[in-house]
C-alpha cells in the first residue's frame, strides 16, 4: 500500500529547519533560563524522527550521513573531558568557570565551560534517541 | 588531592567512552580494558592508603558546599568496597577474553562492562542519597544492557524479568528520597543523619526507612523480594554472571549498610527487628535453594541469595564486632562468589553441560581446576584458616553479644548446608566415574585459569592475611558504628 503523503512531506521540508533553529536557540538558552543540552537535544532528535517519518529510513541516511553510536561517544567526550579539565586546573572535579568575550556581529556575550558540558549532553542525547528509534525502525 | 576520590567513578568512565570509538577491533578492544582495569586496582590502593593514613575524604562536586551541592565521601568502607570491585573487575575481564565470544565484544561488551564499574564505584561512594538512586540506574543500565547482551533466547526472557522487577524497585526508590526530602528537607546523608536523629522516634521515619529496606531488599536480594535473582543471573554468560554475583546485589547490600547506620539508627525497635527476620528467613530459604538443585549455575545462584541473609544479620545485630563481621563477609563474599562463578563457568566449559548428572570425574583432566575449587567451596564455606572465617566468626560474635542465640544457630546450620551443596559439586562433579575422555572434552580451559587463580589467591589472602586486612575493616566499621565520624567529616568544615 502507497501511502499519499505529499502533504507532511512538503511540510516537514519546511519545518524541521524551524524547529531545528529553535532547538540551538533554546540550547544556547541554557545555563541561566530555561534550556540547555537535554532538551536542545531531545527537539533536534524530533527533527529527525520527523524527516524519518515523512520520508523513509535510506533517504534520511543519505541525506545525513551520520553514525549515531559515534556521536553519542563524542558527546561522552565532550561531557566527562570538561570534568576532567578540572584536574589541570586543581579545582573539584566538574567545577566550572565563565567569561565575557566580545563576537563580531553578536556583541559581547557571556561563555561558560558548562556549555562544552551541555553540547556534549546535546550530542549524547540526539545520538542516544536517533540509535534506540533507528533499532527499532529496521527490526522488521 | 581531593579531586582524587573521583577516579574510581572515572577511570572505568573513561575506559568506557574510549572503548566506544573502536567497537570492531577485538585486540585493542581487549587490551584497553585490561589496562585500565590495571590503572583502576592502582588507583584504588592508593585511595585506600591514604586514607587508612589521612582519615576520611571528601570531594563537593563543583565547588558547591556540602548539604546544598553534592558530595563524594571516600570512607574506608567505600573505598574497601571500590578496591574490592576493581580487584574482582579485572579477573573477569580477563576471564571474558575466552569466553564471552567475539559477537559480543563487537557490540560493546567492555563499554558496558566498564560503566558497570563506574556505576558501582558511583554507588559506594557517594554521600548523597538522591545521587546514589541516579548511581544505581547507571549500574542497572548497563546490566539491563549485559543480561540481554548477545539476545539468546532465554537471556531476552529473563532479562524482561529483570527489567521489570529493577525498574518497579527504582519507582519505589524516588518515592522514598521524596518522602525522606519532604520529612527532612535535605538529601545529603550526613545531614539526613543529624535532621532524623532531631526528629527522635516519629512513625514516618519507621515507615521510611522500611520503604528503603523494600528497595534494597529488592536490588539485594532479601527474602521474600529475591525470587527474580536465581533466572536472571544464570542465564548471561559466565563472566556477566560473574560480575552480577558479585558486585550487584553487594550494592543493595551496602545501601542497607549505609542508609541502616547513618540515617536511621534511632528508632532501631521494629526496623533492625524485621531486618533480623528477614535475614534469618533469607538464609534459610537460600539454602535450601542451594541443595534443591541439581544444575551448578543455580546452586551458586542461591548461594549468592544465602550470603545476602549473613551479611545482613550483622547489620540487625547493630554492634561493632557484627559490623566487622558483615564488612569482612561482604568483601570475602565479592571475591569467593566471582571466583566460584569462574570455575562453574569453566567448567562448563570442559564438561559442556550445567547439569551435575552430566559430569564426573573432572579431576583426571583439569587437577588444577578441581583443587581450586575445593579451596574455594571450602573458604565460601567459611572453614578455617580460609577468607570466609573471620568475617563468619565476627558475625557469630556480634550475634551473640546482641543476643540473636536463635539467629547465630540458623546461621551455623546453614553455613554447613552451604558447605554440603558444594561439596556436592565437587564429589559428583570433580571427583565420581570420568564421564567424557579427554577428546570429547568440549573446550579447553587453560585461557581461564589464570584469573580464578588470582581471585582463590586473594581470597586466601583475606583469610590467612586476615591480621593485614583487620585495621582496615575496623576504621570502616568505626563510622558505621559510629556515624558522628561521617557526619563531621561530611559538614564539619575540612572543605
């Protein structure tokens, strides 16, 4: 059976990129308001359960071509390596430090080691649900 | 230096991720685990030496101050407990070299093996008792990932077993942080100490520490909560078996330790009476279990279940020679229940059957394998000069002093039955009529020899260094007689 899905295919072309840009948004929102990398990422794996909804598994997996076991390990790295930092640094472990820094264009903004934590949550978290829902996808 | 107390958590976290990135290269695969796990015993020797020398350690995570942020304590019962599991990690490491396949260490065998670790190390140290939920699911996801790991049939049936009753436990266990964090307002477990023993003898304390003891009991073992154990740890292969019996229900076991000394040990009246019941109930069912049946892997299995009864026992008994005891116990018990479960693996292995009726006569082909054994039925049967005396001695001391005569003789009954289930493995199944020559022998297990050599070495160890080990079983007893020790060390301003 074909199903007539040109409706939520046109739809998703359009959306997944709004929603993809409100997920960095709330990522980069983190920290000091709602957000940060648990919930960036769990809208970004959305995105990608959506395309993988509206199209099938081969055209996703074409399009983006990423290994998500892999990711969920550099995520890892990203996470525990900030913790780990705290060894050079002689502070406890996972502490964590912030500055002010000036951007071309953006302004001055504040940067914190905790969003090197956060993106590796972000990554994690987008690698973790893509694998789980990709395993159960292909068991036929 | 305090950052140091973070390794044993870290070590195997780290071994973990990078065991991620290069899945399908078996050599460095195995190689990498092995060496970490060294780094690991090192580590953890180190900690434990210096704070045997320096006192009790602790690390606020982040900075943040003790009752608000949260906080690893290295005491020397934790830290007892963490060098233990590094010493027993590597063995069965080594063990699943030869025996787990290579489909398994493929798909992320040492990974999850190594967050395993990393769990449990979380599980002893942590001086927050919200954290210790969140160590627990660490360790509970990576076993819910090695029981079903390989996806035979059985395994995936138990395993649902598994999941269900562990993730039923875990509900119960939030339910009992909210209630404790809406009684006391804290969750730090130094401050739970001071703010319950304000709040003197009031029922909803009672209630709450029985919750827990119905978590623990679950994730421990106790009769009557210890009916999903004997499935779920006999159908993984050997070496996850192994590491299950040994390190898993110790866990439970510890919380009981922890949460029964430090945080409720005001109001002992109905708590340590219904845990003292419970454990003689516990021994006596686990024993029979052991001599009911007739396939080896099951009889160890309910013999992990007999030792959850006696190390409990010396936690209801609540004095210091108990406490020994139990601690001694409980670290013996790691060791012996992972070097039995070798032995049974491997000879499994040369005899291709689990069932006693299928074996006989090991002893003509595998001299070393039946030796080891025996030593080590005799040590888990606590005969002297063996690592299981001590700690049984200090528990039937401890047990007399508290006046549990009835408890102390279910207890010497069952140490002989435990004996006699055992030795029936190693008349029929070592000694008796040669059953297969040694062409038909179904594999060979000179691979797997040299770990449970170590592990009966150490056990040994336990029992005949028992004069080494005695200073520090009794500072790890000390605060958990004693829990003013913790309390100051956690809040009284060493940070």
């Amino acid at each position: 059976m074909k199903y007539n899905d040109i409706i939520l295919q046109t739809v998703t072309k359009f959306i997944s990129f709004l929603i993809f840009l409100f997920a960095v948004y709330i990522f980069f929102n983190g920290h000091q308001e709602p957000g940060g990398g648990f919930i960036g990422g769990l809208m970004t794996s959305a995105v990608l359960v959506l395309l993988l909804l509206a199209f099938d598994m081969e055209t996703v997996r074409r399009a983006l071509p990423i290994d998500y076991k892999l990711m969920t390990a550099i995520g890892l790295v990203f996470a525990v390596g900030t913790g780990v930092g705290s060894f050079f640094f002689s502070v406890p472990f996972l502490s964590q430090t912030f500055g002010y820094f000036h951007f071309p264009v953006l302004g001055e903004l504040e940067l914190t080691t905790t969003l090197a934590f956060d993106l590796g949550v972000y990554l994690v978290v987008i690698g973790t649900a893509m694998t789980i829902i990709q395993t159960i996808g292909e068991d036929k | 230096m305090s950052n140091w107390l973070i390794l044993p958590v870290l070590v195997p976290l780290i071994a973990g991720i990078v065991a991620l990135f290069f899945p399908k290269h078996v050599t460095a695969q195995r190689t990498w685990a092995f060496i970490t796990s060294l780094i690991l015993i090192g580590v953890n020797i180190f900690l434990l030496t210096y704070i045997l020398s320096n006192g009790i350690m602790t690390l606020e995570l982040g900075g943040w101050e003790a009752p608000f942020g949260i906080v690893l304590v290295g005491d020397s019962l934790a830290v007892l407990l963490t060098t233990t599991t590094a010493l027993v990690a590597l063995p069965i490491i080594y063990f699943s070299f030869s025996t787990i396949g290579v489909e398994r260490e493929k798909y992320y065998y040492y990974a999850f093996f190594q967050f395993l670790i990393s769990g449990v190390s979380g599980a002893f140290l942590t001086g927050d008792i919200f954290n210790l939920f969140v160590c627990f699911e660490v360790l509970l996801l990576a076993s819910y990932a090695l029981i079903g790991h390989g996806g035979t049939k059985t395994q995936l049936k138990e395993s649902f077993n598994y999941v269900i009753v562990n993730v039923v436990s875990s509900a119960f266990f939030v339910i009992g942080v909210a209630y404790l964090y809406a009684v006391t307002g804290t969750l730090n477990m130094a401050q739970l100490s001071e703010r319950v023993g304000e709040a003197g003898s009031e029922p909803i304390i009672t209630v709450i520490a029985i919750l827990f003891l119905i978590v623990f009991g679950l994730k421990g073992a106790l009769f009557p909560l210890y009916f999903w154990l004997p499935g779920s740890y006999s159908v993984p292969p050997t070496a996850i078996g192994a590491i299950f019996a040994a390190l898993l229900t110790k866990v439970g076991i510890y919380s009981i330790f922890r949460t029964y000394s430090v945080i409720f040990n005001e109001d002992t009246a109905i708590t340590h009476t219904i845990l003292l019941v419970l454990s003689a109930v516990t021994m006596i069912i686990g024993v029979i279990g052991a001599i009911a049946y007739r396939d080896v892997k099951l009889i160890l299995v309910y013999n992990v279940i007999v030792a959850v009864g006696f190390i409990l026992f010396g936690v209801a008994s609540l004095n210091s020679d108990a406490f020994v005891g139990a601690i001694y116990y409980l670290l013996h018990d790691i060791v012996i229940k992972a070097a039995l479960f070798l032995i049974i693996g491997a000879l499994i292995t040369a005899a291709g059957t689990s069932k006693l009726s299928g074996m006989g006569g090991m002893i003509k082909h595998h001299p070393l394998l039946t030796w080891m054994f025996f030593i080590a039925a005799l040590a888990l049967a606590g005969v002297p000069p063996l690592g299981g005396f001590p700690g049984k001695l200090m528990l039937v001391v401890g047990g007399a002093e508290a006046g549990h005569y009835i408890v102390v003789a279910v207890m010497m009954v069952a140490s002989l039955l435990v004996l006699y289930s055992v030795i029936r493995i190693f008349l029929q199944g070592f000694l008796g009529e040669p059953m297969l020559t040694h062409a038909e022998q179904h594999g060979s297990i000179k691979a797997q020899m040299p770990p449970i050599v170590f592990l009966v070495a150490l056990s040994a160890f336990m029992g005949f260094g028992a004069e080494i080990m005695y200073p520090f079983v009794e500072s790890a007893a000390e605060t958990l007689v004693n829990p003013r020790a913790y309390v100051e060390a956690v809040l009284g301003g060493n940070s």
